[in-house]
C-alpha cells in the first residue's frame, strides 16, 4: 500500500522538481539545530541585530525536519557542493573563532585540516 510521502521501494531514475503554491525563498545566517532518535531539525533563520552587550536578534523564518538517513546524505551532499565551489573559487573563510560559540569553536577545532 503506498501512502504519500512514502513512495514504493523502486531505483529513482530521476525527480522531476515542482513548487507548490506557497514555495518561498528564505535567506538565512543562523541555524539551530535539534535532534531526537529519528530526526533532525533545523530552525533557520537570520541575524538582524546585535546589541551594546553581544546579544543577538535571531527572526526565524522557517524549521526544515528530516530523517537522520536523510539528514547524513545531505549533509555529504552538502559538504560535496562546498569542495566545488573552493575548488572554483577558493578557499570559504571561516569567521574569528573568538565570535563563535564555544561549542562551534570545539566542533570546527575537530575539521581535518586541508
């Protein structure tokens, strides 16, 4: 029985891309991430002030959630698409580590190095 959103098991040839009605483009520089057993989430959203004392202004515009097979396919496609683009246009600075979050310092600290 198929159901929608759960396609027949079958070796996809190709997809055909289609936007519904409500399809809209979100800028985004910030991301927080969430994950349970089964899935990710990302709440994206963009950075749009900074206070006198560091505190940011996060305006979430949209959560992406998907599963964690799915989440570790994008993420090699992902990482896939940004060793094409340096190997086009050069190497993606990072920002100074001292204005990141020290959990993203440790994370960053862990990249093999190029």
């Amino acid at each position: 029985m198929e159901t929608h959103g759960s396609p027949t098991p079958v070796k996809l040839a190709q997809l055909q891309n289609v936007k519904t009605s409500d399809f809209k483009v979100v800028y985004c520089n910030n991301v927080a991430f969430m994950n349970s057993f089964f899935d990710l989430a990302m709440t994206m959203g963009e950075i749009v002030n900074v206070d006198d004392q560091g505190v940011g202004t996060v305006e979430q515009s949209v959560r992406v959630v998907m599963s964690m097979p799915h989440a570790k396919v994008f993420m090699m496609v992902l990482l896939q698409q940004i060793q094409q683009y340096e190997q086009r246009f050069g190497l993606v600075p990072l920002p100074p580590m001292e204005n990141l979050p020290a959990e993203m310092q440790e994370i960053i600290k862990q990249e093999p190095s190029k």
